[in-house]
C-alpha cells in the first residue's frame, strides 16, 4: 500500500455532523463535518486511552471520545479534558493526527502522506461528472483481493473475451490490435477497437445487430483509480473506480458510472444491475490469483504485447515503493491490524 496520494475513501453525501468510521488501508480514521460543511479526517484513536473516537459525538467544531470525554479539534489538537481542575494543563501530546480532505465527483478524498501541498499528486480527473447529458450513478463492490489484482483487472483488455462472455465480451474475436500507451501524470491509458457480441436485453432495442468495432479507452490514475470509457457508436458510456485498499486481503471499490443516453431515473436500475454483474463475473478470476498482490519483481510473471498499459502500473508502483519509499507503514503496529468487515451496499 502506498502512501502520498489521494484517496477516495467515502460518498460525501454520507458524511454529516456526526462521526463516521472509516477503514481502509489497514487504518481507523474518523470523519464528519464541521460547522461550515468542510468534511474534517482524524485517526479514530484517542492518545489518552485509545478509545475510537467514531464512537463519540461532535459539537461546536470538535469532536468528544466517548470514553473520558477529551474534545479535540479540526487540527487534531485537545481543547478540553474534563476532568482537569484548576491549573491543569492540556498535555502537549494530547493530539491526534488529521488529514487533508477534499470533495470531488461525489467522494470524499483523503490524502495519506506527508508531501507539502504543492507537490502532492493531483486527484484523478472526471470532468464530465456533473455535466449536463450525463447521467451518474454510484455504487460499490467488495473483494477478498489485494488492490494491485483488482487495479489491474480494471485496465486489462485482454479478459473481457473469456470472462465476460456472457455480457459484453465475444470469445470469436478475442484479439488485441496493437494499441499506444499514452502516458499522463501518475498515469497512461489506452485506445482499443474491440469486436462485441449481438446485443441482447434492453442494448436490443437501440444497438444493430450486426455491430461496428467499439471503441474502448481504458486508464489508470495512482495508486488505485480507473477509467473504462466505451463509444457504443452515438452513446457513452464511462465507468471510473476507485479501488480502496481495506488491508493486504480485502479491496473495497467505489465506482461511477456515467451514460450520455438513458439519463431518466428509470434506467438506473438496469445501468446498476449491468455493472455489478461485469464485478460478479471478475470476482472468482480476481480472488483467485496467485501471488495475492502483482510481484515487484516483473519477471515472476510472463508478459503478453497486450499487457502493455499494465505494465505501465507496475512500473510506476515499483518506482513509488522502491525508489520514493512511500510504501505505508503506520506508527502503531497494532493500527495495521484488519478490522471485521462489514456488508457493503451494492
């Protein structure tokens, strides 16, 4: 896991004026909102007693731990204990560390390192969320997978032919026309033309049978975001996710998916059904890979020329854990350990 970068971590419309806990990364942290509406990131960890702030209330811009009532503020720092009398005063160690935040496309970002402002990595771009013709939906999907399996399964081309060949994939033409990885930053991403099967269900009704190639952008953003953009010919179709890493076993994704056709409301549904199904089908091939996470050493797998943009990913991680050193490690052994998981909403 990776340390200095954005990541989207929570739907901002879920986040309000009273606790809300977050795990993700092998980490507790606590959110809410303060009085003017900014979403504020804490450790949910009270330096007195460790007691999870999440479990406690917030009030006048602080936040109360429910065990002995120490508030804190936005910045992290005590601002009251209850039981001091007199002259006490408020240790100096009395702090818990915050993060910075920032909403974009329906999320809450949280950024986890320690790069000054202006050399941190930018959060991926979607400039067509909140647009007018684009209609988006959110929704999320859990996996007993490490991250870099899931990242990489959200760019692979080569797979739709065989894993999804009873959605959109067609296994009678599974080639790859060589393609160009065009890079940006902390990124790259790809053109390609595949050849999709007849369309079946409600596609029925506004695609031909006999279907020109559809044209399939694929991107990544680091550590964790991608981008599968399709041109069904006169209707677009984007899908972005955000792949959050739980801890070395488990991924949690935050997708949008974004349509220029079909923008009523009564097509959610069946936009959402379609795409939890394209998870469902790449849920078995991704939790079954072997290692757990993509190897650092790149010659511990073999390599196909339609791997091209992957490989891009695995040389930006090892570049970031190997050369940078932002591999994560938290202060507290303890903080790493995973917490039970909970159902996700899908």
């Amino acid at each position: 896991m990776l340390q200095n970068f954005w990541y989207a971590c929570h739907r901002s419309a879920e986040i309000g004026a009273q606790p809300t806990r977050l795990h993700m990364l092998g980490h507790d942290f606590v959110l809410w909102r303060d009085g003017g509406g900014r979403i504020v990131a804490l450790d949910d960890r009270c330096p007195h007693r460790g007691g999870s702030l999440s479990q406690g209330t917030c009030s006048d811009g602080h936040i109360v731990c429910p065990y002995h009532g120490w508030a804190f503020d936005a910045g992290g720092a005590c601002v009251k204990i209850p039981a001091n009398t007199g002259d006490a005063r408020i240790p100096r160690k009395a702090q818990v560390r915050s993060y910075p935040t920032e909403e974009r496309h329906g999320w809450v970002w949280l950024f986890v390192g320690d790069l000054p402002e202006a050399e941190r990595p930018p959060i991926p771009p979607l400039p067509e969320y909140g647009q007018p013709g684009w209609k988006a939906i959110h929704g999320d999907f859990l996996w007993r997978a490490h991250y870099t399996r899931v990242v990489e399964n959200g760019m692979d081309i080569a797979h739709a032919p065989f894993v999804h060949s009873r959605s959109f994939g067609n296994p009678a033409r599974p080639e790859v026309a060589d393609y160009v990885v065009e890079p940006h930053p902390w990124g790259a991403s790809a053109q390609v033309e595949l050849v999709a099967p007849p369309p079946s269900g409600l596609w029925s009704l506004v695609l031909p049978k006999e279907r020109p190639p559809v044209k399939t952008r694929v991107a990544f953003y680091m550590p964790c975001c991608t981008r599968l953009d399709l041109d069904l010919g006169g209707m677009k179709m984007i899908v972005f996710s955000s792949n959050i890493p739980i801890d070395e076993e488990h991924t949690l994704t935050r997708w949008i998916m974004l349509r220029d056709f079909f923008t009523g409301a009564w097509a959610d549904g069946n936009a959402k059904k379609r795409t939890h199904r394209i998870f469902l089908e790449d849920q078995p091939i991704v939790e079954a890979q072997r290692p757990r996470a993509v190897p650092l050493d790149m010659s511990r797998e073999v390599h196909a020329k339609s791997d091209a943009i992957p490989l891009v990913f695995r040389k930006l991680r090892r570049e970031c854990l190997v050369e940078r050193g932002w591999g994560l490690r938290w202060d507290e052994p303890e903080a790493a350990a995973p917490a039970p998981l909970v159902a996700i909403r899908t």
